[in-house]
C-alpha cells in the first residue's frame, strides 16, 4: 500500500535520478498537489482548461500517446474514462507516472484502470484497437519523426473513431 511517507521516498529517489521531472503539476485531491496547478500549460492546469472542450470520456476506452506523469489518462479516468492504455518513454517519468497511478488510487480510494506500456508511441501500430473509442496525444506527437507522424496518424485514421492531437506553437 502506498502511504504519504512512502510517496515522499519514492519522489525523493525519482528526483535524485531527474530533478527536472517535476515540471508538470498534479492536483491528487484533499489539497495534495505537486507543483503549481494553476498553470494552464501543463498538469492538472491544463487538463482543466481544456477538459470542456474534449469529448466525454465516460465509459470510453483510450489511448494516450505520450503520457508525461499520467496526470492527464489519470485524469480522463477519474471523469469515467472505462480504462487507458497509455504511453511513456523515459524510464523516470514512466516510474513517476505509476507513482501518481497509485497516489491518485490512495487518494481516491478506488481503482483506476490505467495500462502504462513503458516504450515509444510508434508502438499503438502494433496494437488491437477495435475496441478503442479514442486515442489522444498531448503535446507528444511531434517527438516522432515526420514519417513516423504521417504513419501513425494515417494507421489511427483507419482504425479508431477519434485520433486528437495537441501541439504546441513550435513551427518546427
């Protein structure tokens, strides 16, 4: 079981590896937060700015490109998502997404059908989608090369019922 003491161990330990990691906040609940929530850039700021302007995720099944800390899946979950599958590929920020995984269930007090596949987003071409309603990339898409881009978005378009994509304002 996870306890506030043992939380603070395992943040402690990701940040020795990562200090940076922290840069997306997370609202968990009852007033525990980790960074400045009130950003609309990232974290939890975000998901609440642009939550009214996404589709229902209730009892929807997901999957989420480039998942960061898992605020945003954790998030979709707790607005009644079915289940996400989500993706990450730094090995640090995939351990501190399934720390946050397991913060958001301690303080929720309820299970949280979240699958992390710890590799590259290029990887949902391998996977069975006929049962995905969504599959979303937040500010993630653009690590993929163009190619890779273009086939991912092309293989989506042919598989799944929506593909959103959020970028940012890098023309590059």
């Amino acid at each position: 079981l996870l306890t506030k003491q043992a939380m603070e161990e395992e943040i402690n330990s990701i940040t020795s590896q990562q200090p940076d990691i922290f840069y997306s906040p997370v609202y968990y609940r009852n007033g525990e937060s980790l960074g400045k929530v009130n950003s609309i850039e990232f974290g939890t700021g975000k998901w609440l700015y642009m939550k009214d302007y996404l589709p229902k995720f209730s009892g929807k099944t997901v999957v989420d490109l480039g998942c960061n800390n898992a605020m945003i899946p954790l998030e979709m979950l707790r607005a009644g998502a079915k289940k996400v599958t989500a993706f990450e590929a730094n090995p640090n920020v995939a351990r501190l997404a399934r720390l946050n995984h397991r913060a958001f269930e301690m303080f929720e007090n309820r299970h949280f059908e979240l699958t992390l596949k710890e590799g590259y987003m290029n990887e949902v071409m391998n996977m069975d989608l006929s049962d995905v309603d969504a599959v979303t990339a937040f500010c993630s898409f653009y690590y993929e090369s163009v190619e890779n881009m273009e086939r991912i978005a092309r293989h989506l378009s042919q598989s799944v019922p929506l593909f959103i994509v959020q970028s940012n304002e890098n023309t590059d």
